[in-house]
C-alpha cells in the first residue's frame, strides 16, 4: 500500500469544565479540539474523532476503541490531551475529565500509564501523543494554569520496545506549566496547540521542504515557537523512532512564504530578568509578569499586550529594599503600594502586573521599563516614583541608620567598661545593660523605620 492511500487518523478530548470545585475552570481546550481538528482535516486526516468536556469512563471508551480499530500500516495516530494533569502521591500522571476528583485520581482519571498500556497493546506502528497539560501550576488573575504538582509524563513512552513508533510531544517540562490567557474576550487556543495549528497549518514546520512534516520537524518547530515567545514553557519531545514518522503532507503555502514568515516572529529579542520569586520579560509585544508562588499559592504567568498597557510605574532596588516594576493597564486602577508589612514601598505580591526585584538586576529591569515605554509609546510622567529625589533621601535614611546604630554600640561598649572595672555593682550593671539592650533595639528599629519611610 502506497503512501499516499495510507490512514492518518486522529482522537482530540478536550476537557475545561470539572464537577470539582478545587479544579479551575479552563477556556481553551474546546477551541484546542476545534482547531487542531480542523487543520488535521484540511491535511487529509481521513479520521477525526473528538470528544470535548466527556467524563472519565467515555474518554478511556475513545482512547481503547481508537486504538482497537488502528491498523498496522496506518501512516499516522494521533491521541490529543487539553485539560488538567495531575500527579498523585507517587507522581504517576492523571488526565482529569469532568467528573474528576481530585483526592480519588485513580477511580476517577484516566492514568498515563492506562493510556501507554493501550498504544503497546494496539497494532499502531505511528502513534503520536500531544499532551496540553501542565504538570505544575496553580494560578493567578489574569493567566490561568492547568494543575497541579510535577508529575511523570515519560510514563508513556515508558517499556515500549525499541521501534514502536511511539511519540509524546508535550507543551512544557515536568515542573512547567501551560497556560491559557483568560483576559482575553476572545476564547483562543493554549500557546502549545497554538503552535502546532499553524505549524501543520501553513506548512512553516515543513523545515526542510520536502512536502513532509515529521515529528522532529513539528517538535523544532513547536518549541522554536513557544521558546522565542516571552513564555517560560519549555516543550518536551519523548519517544524512539520519531524522526522517520510523517504527521502530515503539505502543500499548502509556497515553501518560500512558510520560512519567510516564521523567523520574523522567532528573531524578536526578548529581554527578560528574574525578581522576586517571580520574572518579567518583554519581547517587543507582549509584557510577561510570571510568578514562582509559594506552593501553589500566586503561581503562573500574566501576559498583557502593549496596546492594553498607558505605562509603567518603576522604583530601583537599593540595598536595603527591593525595587519593582508595574505595568499600568488602560482603565484598570492599579493595585496601590503596601504602606505597612515586609512589602513596604511597593505592591503587594499578589498583583499580578508587577514584579519586586533585588538591586543585582537594576540595569535589566530598566531596560525591560525602557523598551515597555517605547513600545507603548508612553511618556515617562508614567512612572510613579519621581527618581531625582530618591538617592539623596536613601543615603540620608541609611547614614542616619548606620550613626544610631554605632552609637547604642559605642554606649554599650562604655557600660561593660565600667562593669569590668567594679565601678558599679553587679545589679546596677545588669540593670543599665539591660536598659541600653533595649534601647539599642528600639534605635535601630526607629532608624530602620526612618529609613523605609525617607525611601518610600
């Protein structure tokens, strides 16, 4: 049998709506579904099988009777996950379905390792596996992520013999997270289906001009895509024998119009800098504030485009202070500077347009500002705190700091003094000890205070 007559078939599930409460809502996997389906479609996929917000039983029906009906001179299979992943306590990877529950991933997901047992039971010689989940997450306002802790994907690859023609190409590594932009009024596909869409679509992942898009050729493509984006996702490729397995045939665009368009987006440069538990980066487009969290408290990424920004309100760090950036929305309030607490001087850690930074990366988070303000063609009366004034107010605040510091020390020195020489007897020197103890503290407590106020 030809090449040409050789099946391409493909099973899209897609899952964003969830019974379980402590599992967020997600937008995008029914237009993930819709537009991969459509494009594997115009490329001459003779299958494509969909199923969209299903509950467990019904996914794990598709996936066996998918895989049944696969035969062994198919040219391609194609298993598409979007929705959550989520490990359990051992890191085994779940697919979380509608009726998902969280604390009962084995009675009601769909394992990974289910999934595997499924291809290496099939008669599929080709069989790719694209999985849109994270496996590290959380979120916060504006950039929604799918899960929850790291979680181990190569389990699907995982036993296989040599020369099963077995693929999983993923959109982010095992303490990654994808994510979906819910600002947006338009439901758009995740950023990893995004790439695969217009890879097979325009045929741009066609990289070497043959006609042909391998696996190796969507993964270089896909990850060339995220990776030159401001998005930390780092898409992963697993598997053995994928470089001779033919996704698609293309024919679509012009070779030349495909490879004149991809590096124009690809060679923006994106500067970007790490801050406090968190980073910015800005590639001449699209601003990025990610955060680390603390467990899976404030943690993902937001992305805001320069036509929805009016400015950036920036203070540098300083020795004794961290600094921060903030985009400034158009119509949006920002969220004001803390005027209390460890966050003193700048925005709470929970908004999700700025970032806190430490002295070391002043210069890179400039740059970021600078190119920000260009970008959005702003003027710099956008920025909240007028820098003129603050070296001299800071210097003020830490000599007067160091000098009351220096002088409880000094008092104290003198009163130990005059203990060791007998001059005083031992309860009057334990009592002005004590007495100076706690005034030192309280000076350098209040110099501290003057410090952070004069900075502010």
């Amino acid at each position: 049998m030809t090449e040409a007559v050789r099946r391409r078939r493909a099973l899209l599930i897609g899952c964003g709506t969830f019974t379980d409460s402590s599992l967020a809502q997600l937008r995008s996997p029914r237009r993930d579904v819709e537009e991969l389906g459509r494009v594997l479609q115009e490329v001459g996929y003779s299958q494509v099988s969909a199923e969209i917000d299903c509950d467990a039983r019904a996914a794990q029906r598709a996936v066996e009777a998918f895989l049944l009906q696969a035969r062994i001179d198919d040219a391609m299979n194609i298993i598409y996950f979007s929705s959550h992943g989520l490990p359990d306590r051992q890191g085994k990877l779940y697919f979380a379905f509608s009726d998902t529950e969280k604390q009962y991933l084995s009675a009601t997901a769909v394992a990974a390792e289910w999934v595997r047992d499924r291809i290496y039971e099939s008669r599929s010689k080709s069989t790719v596996v694209l999985v849109d989940c994270c496996f590290s997450g959380g979120f916060i306002e504006g950039m929604q992520a799918r899960s929850s802790t790291e979680a181990d994907v190569e389990v699907l690859v995982r036993g296989l013999p040599e020369g099963s023609g077995v693929a999983v190409l993923t959109s982010s590594g095992e303490r990654e997270i994808s994510f979906e932009d819910i600002d947006s009024a338009v439901v758009r596909p995740s950023y990893f289906t995004e790439a695969v869409v217009a890879g097979i679509g325009t045929g741009a992942a066609d990289l070497n001009r043959d006609s042909r898009i391998t696996v190796d050729e969507l993964y270089e493509y896909v990850y060339h895509h995220v990776v030159s984006g401001p998005s930390p996702q780092r898409p992963r490729k697993l598997g053995m024998g994928e470089g001779s397995m033919v996704v698609a045939e293309t024919t679509i665009l012009p070779v030349a119009v495909a490879h004149a368009e991809l590096p124009v987006e690809a060679s923006a440069p994106v500067l970007q800098a790490r801050g406090v538990l968190g980073y910015a980066a800005f590639d001449g487009q699209w601003v990025v504030i990610g955060k680390d969290g603390i467990g899976h408290v404030l943690k993902g990424e937001r992305r805001l485009h320069v036509s929805q920004l009016a400015g950036v309100a920036f203070k540098p760090a300083t020795t004794f202070n961290y600094g921060y950036l903030q985009v400034i929305q158009k119509g949006v309030q920002p969220m004001p500077i803390s005027q209390f607490g460890p966050n003193a001087g700048r925005p709470p850690m929970d908004d999700g347009a700025s970032i806190s930074f430490a002295r070391a990366v002043n210069d890179e988070m400039q740059q970021i500002r600078e190119a920000i303000e260009a970008a959005i063609d702003g003027p710099q009366g956008g920025v909240r705190i007028p820098l003129t004034k603050k070296p001299a107010r800071a210097a003020l605040g830490r000599g007067l700091l160091w000098v009351l510091g220096f002088v409880a020390a000094l008092v104290e020195v003198l009163v130990v003094a005059i203990t060791v020489t007998d001059s005083w007897d031992d309860q009057s020197a334990g009592t002005a000890i004590t007495a100076n103890l706690l005034s030192g503290v309280a000076v350098v407590a209040a110099g501290r205070v003057l410090y952070v106020t004069r900075h502010r």
